[in-house]
C-alpha cells in the first residue's frame, strides 16, 4: 500500500510514476481508480519484456496497445 513516501518515483526506469497531485493527471487517476477495484493486485515482480527497451520512448502506447482486460497469471 502506498504510503506516499515518494521513494518509487525515481525508481521507476521508464518513469510512469507520478505524483496524484501533478495537475494533467486526472485521466491516469479515474482510470486507476476504475480498474483497481477489478484487476488483481499485483504481489510479486515479474520481469520485463525482452523488448522493453524498444518501447521505453515511444509515444501514443497507451492509444497502441493498451487492453482493460488484466494479462494472464
């Protein structure tokens, strides 16, 4: 549970990681908040994608390949 100590921010390679209160952001908010009460929570990590690093810069992703269906375990 987050307990905003802000230490995963500059963790986070790709930076997807934000601050709820950074104006711009109400879009990533209400879609966290929609689909958290319906995908599982995630308890451990996995490892990424062999081709992570090709994607790391690229814009739209979300238009491109996002799916609110939750991947399979």
């Amino acid at each position: 549970e987050c307990i905003d100590c802000g230490v995963c921010e500059p963790e986070c390679p790709p930076n997807a990681i934000l601050p709820d209160t950074e104006k711009g952001l109400e879009k990533w908010l209400e879609l966290n908040r929609s689909l958290s009460t319906t995908w599982p929570n995630i308890t451990r990590k996995g490892e990424a994608p062999a081709d992570a690093e090709n994607f790391k810069d690229e814009k739209d992703k979300f238009e491109k390949y996002f799916s609110d269906k939750p991947a399979a375990r």
